[in-house]
C-alpha cells in the first residue's frame, strides 16, 4: 500500500514538474509581434511591415483585412491595452491562436517595443 501511494506522489511530481518546464521553455516561442489597431470596437494586431496606420482606418474591414497578410484579431485582451495607440509595434504574449478569419489570439500580456 505504501509502495502505491508512493508511486503516486512520484508520479503526481513528475507531471507537475514537466508542466512548469514547458510554461517556462514555451514564454518566448509563443509570441508575435506587430502593429495595434482599435478598429470599430475590435482589437487587430498586425504582423505586416507594409503597415499603415491612415489607410487601413480608411478601409472597410473586410478590404482591411484582405489588404494586409499577417492579420490577428486579439481575444481576451487584457484591461493594460487601454494605454497602447494605434500603429504602436508592440510584442504580444498568447495562450493560444484560434482558427478564423482572421485568427483569433488569447492574449497573456503585452508590451511596446
């Protein structure tokens, strides 16, 4: 019985410890960075360098984002995105990135580059 609860804990052990070994090694892989935009009420994070902060206000949202390649719309933004302009490059954190049109990221944190 000792040898059982043992074998547990041991084992209970090595998946928590292997959980915050790849929260820890996953930080930098997951992350993007790009342009912000507030635009009619959606957060947009966009990777393009060809980026304008003038004519992408002008367009609708569907030429908005067939005119640009590397479009993010952003989800679970955190209330910290409140200080960030519009055309600031910023390096976004994720959990994870959802498949739409256009993709959807779950965003951790972020900060200006």
């Amino acid at each position: 019985m000792k040898r059982i609860v043992l074998f547990i804990l041991i084992l209970f052990a090595i998946i928590i410890l292997g959980y915050f070994v790849n929260k820890i090694g996953a930080d930098d892989k997951m992350t993007v960075e790009g342009y912000i935009l507030n635009k009619e009420g959606i957060l947009y994070l966009i990777t393009d360098e060809d980026f304008d902060v003038k004519t992408a206000k002008e367009l609708s949202n569907l030429e908005f984002i067939k005119s640009y390649g590397g479009i993010y719309s952003l989800d679970s933004v955190p209330f910290s995105f409140s200080q960030y302009k519009d055309g600031q490059k910023i390096r976004v954190w994720y959990d994870e990135i959802l498949e739409s049109h256009p993709a959807k990221i779950k965003v951790l944190k972020a900060k200006r580059k």
